[in-house]
C-alpha cells in the first residue's frame, strides 16, 4: 500500500524504490569493472555529488544515493521531509550525532551527505566516538566527541553557536540519548527541531531499557509529552520544567522523536 506524503507516494516496499537500488547497484559494479580503485574513488564522488544536486529536493532518493539507511533499511526520510522542507533553503547548524560505520575508519559519512544534499546553504556537523575526520569536505565538520559527554557536547554547542537541528542517530544506548538531549536541547536554537532515532532500542535490555522500563529514553521522552500542558496541572505550587516551558511539540513515529523547541506559554 502507498500514501501520499508532502506530495510524494511512499511506501515500504515500493517498487520504484526497489528499482532506483537495483539501477545504482548496477552502476556501482559496471564503474567499479573499468576503472582502478583511486579512479573508481574519485568518480562514485563525482556521479554521487552530480546526483544529489540533480534530485536535491527528494529526500527519499537522496539517501538511496548516498547510501544512508533512513530509507529503505529505515522509513525515516518521508518524516524528515515533512519538517525540513520548509527550511531547506535555510543557512542552518546542523548537527548529526553518530557518522557511522562504527570502529572502521574508511566507512561513514552516507548521511551527512545526504544533509549536505538536500540543505544546500547549511553546515552539517558530524560527531562521532572514533576518528572519522577523514570525511570532512566543504559545509561537512566532523569532531570526534563522546555523546555520553555533556561537558564536551556542551562546548561543541557553544563553540558553533548553537544548532537548528540536531539529530541523534548515536549509540542508541538510553542513558546516553538522554543524556545528549539534556545538554543539546537547552543549546538548540529558537525554533529548533530536535529527533531521536532507532528508539527501538528503549526497549531492549542490552541498551540498557526494557518494556516498561521507567528509565528509557521513550519513557523519558513520554513523560515530556506531559508538559506541553503544565498550564493544566492541578498541582498545589507546581514550578514547570526548563523542558515544560520550552517544548511546543513532540511527535512519535515508528522509531522516531521530533522535539520542536518554542515557548509554551499558551495560558489555560
């Protein structure tokens, strides 16, 4: 079954999908047959950069080209498109937290170019627990920062001024999303879009959550939901939150957080 999203017919297993992955794996191989490594290198970039200029504006395609798994492996991107059209023209900080590609060196990145695709006036920074500086290149920044640091996150934040967007696609360790998100939120700017992906993981043990788990990141992120009506609390001498005064809208989908930062003061 298909839906219409912002104007584009999704769905999990589209066969347009099925057949853009079948044409650029196609293309991957005859490339990879005529030229030397170095060559064959230079020009993936190349057809890749070329290719993410020419389909700027699909989101969907965007990561099959660059090959991120926020769709395809994810259907993150149909939701991404609905928050980030408006602003993609936009001179924006955003901050990716997780390159990708754990521990291997030569690995990562795939997303922030897919950013750097579609936000064509935007920095995107990347951080990530192992050295992946090697795939820094014009309007892409990568640090290498510990996201369960708040001390180190909280600089990185002051240094760039704060963020319009930042997107956790990290460890996915509950303690640690959480913890990234008390240090970035209060930093983000006005108006900031905050998401949290692979929230799956709440739920599993080795990530330190569990089903009803009071401590993981969905119940964390369930009980901010909360306070967008603190105004209504019958509570004696309640004092709201920095988060209940500053979350305007949380919306959950499969996997998926987005947390708008605004002011809630919408009297009772």
């Amino acid at each position: 079954m298909e839906r219409e999203v912002g104007g584009c017919s999704v769905g999990r297993r589209s066969l347009s999908s099925r057949l853009s992955k079948e044409r650029i794996a196609g293309f991957k191989a005859w490339a990879r047959g005529i030229l030397p490594p170095s060559a064959h290198l230079r020009f993936v970039h190349a057809s890749r950069a070329a290719a993410g200029w020419w389909y700027r504006n699909d989101l969907n395609r965007l990561a099959l080209i660059f090959g991120t798994d926020k769709w395809g492996g994810h259907w993150y991107t149909q939701h991404y498109r609905r928050y980030f059209w408006p602003i993609r023209r936009k001179r924006l900080n955003i901050l990716e937290i997780g390159v990708g590609g754990y521990e291997n060196s030569a690995a990562g990145a795939e997303s922030l170019r897919m950013w750097k695709a579609f936000f064509r006036n935007s920095r995107i920074v990347g951080i990530d627990i192992f050295d992946k500086t090697r795939f820094a290149e014009p309007r892409i920044e990568i640090r290498q920062c510990d996201q369960a640091d708040s001390e180190a996150l909280a600089r990185l934040s002051d240094e760039y001024g704060g963020f319009d967007i930042v997107i956790d696609d990290g460890s996915h360790v509950s303690d640690h999303v959480v913890r990234s998100f008390q240090a970035l939120f209060p930093r983000l700017r006005p108006n900031g879009i905050y998401v949290v992906e692979d929230t799956q993981t709440s739920y599993w043990a080795e990530y330190g959550g569990g089903m009803r788990h009071t401590q993981n990141s969905m119940s964390f992120f369930k009980a901010l939901a909360d306070g967008l009506n603190y105004q209504e609390y019958r509570l004696e001498d309640y004092q709201p939150t920095y988060f209940d005064r500053n979350i305007v809208e949380i919306s959950f989908f499969h996997n998926l957080v987005f947390i708008r930062k605004g002011d809630n003061n919408e009297s009772s």
